[in-house]
C-alpha cells in the first residue's frame, strides 16, 4: 500500500515562495496522477494540482497561476512550487496518487503552510 511523506518548511508572509515535496513509497508511482490536496481551517479538502504521467496538469483556478507541480518518477517523488502566496493559501497540503473515483493511497500527515502578515 503506498504511503506518503510531505514536506516544506517555514511561515510565509504574502507574496512569498515555497517548495512542498512529497515521497511515495510502496506503490508503483509512474504509471499513475499525482495529485496534491489543501485543506484549509473549517474547509472541505479540496484538490489544487494534478500531474498526469504523461504530463498533463490540472489546477485549481484560483491557483493556477501561482502554483506548478512536478514530479520526478525515478525518485518517487513529487513537488509543488507555490509564488506568490496568498493568506488564502493557508492549510495542510496533502499529496496522493489519483484513480478514476479518486485518492488511491491513505492520507498522510501533510505539511503546514501558515501564510500570515
């Protein structure tokens, strides 16, 4: 079953730039989308980017132009750039593999990204 490990450091004031990584362990990563999740104080979790294996990414619109996913398949690993962060960024991001119903792996923890003044 594959598990997930995300990570990215640091508070960030607006405007700023972060890095998340995700390393998925136990699954066959390659052949599958790679998604990444944000779930924000009270909100629903919701799903901001995916990565296709062939290369075709899908973003949340109102992030879509300040966030960018890739991946790197040798590595078993996945990232997200975020510029230009909002407060609205706020929440745990959360990394999975995607099938056609959905999440295929248990959730990891995620990885905290507070964006305040």
């Amino acid at each position: 079953q594959a598990r997930f490990v995300e990570s990215g450091v640091g508070v960030v004031q607006p405007g700023g730039s972060l890095r998340l990584s995700c390393d998925v362990f136990g699954s066959i990563f390659s052949a599958v989308v790679m998604v990444w999740y944000r779930q924000a104080p009270g909100k629903e979790r919701e799903l901001v980017a995916s990565l296709s294996p062939g290369g075709r990414t899908n973003y949340l619109e109102p992030v879509k132009e300040r966030l960018s996913i890739s991946r790197d398949d040798a590595k078993n690993m996945a990232s997200l750039q975020m510029n230009m962060l909002e407060p609205e960024d706020t929440g745990v991001y959360l990394c999975n593999l995607q099938g056609c119903l959905g999440p295929l792996g248990p959730w990891g923890q995620g990885t905290q990204v507070p964006v305040s003044v």
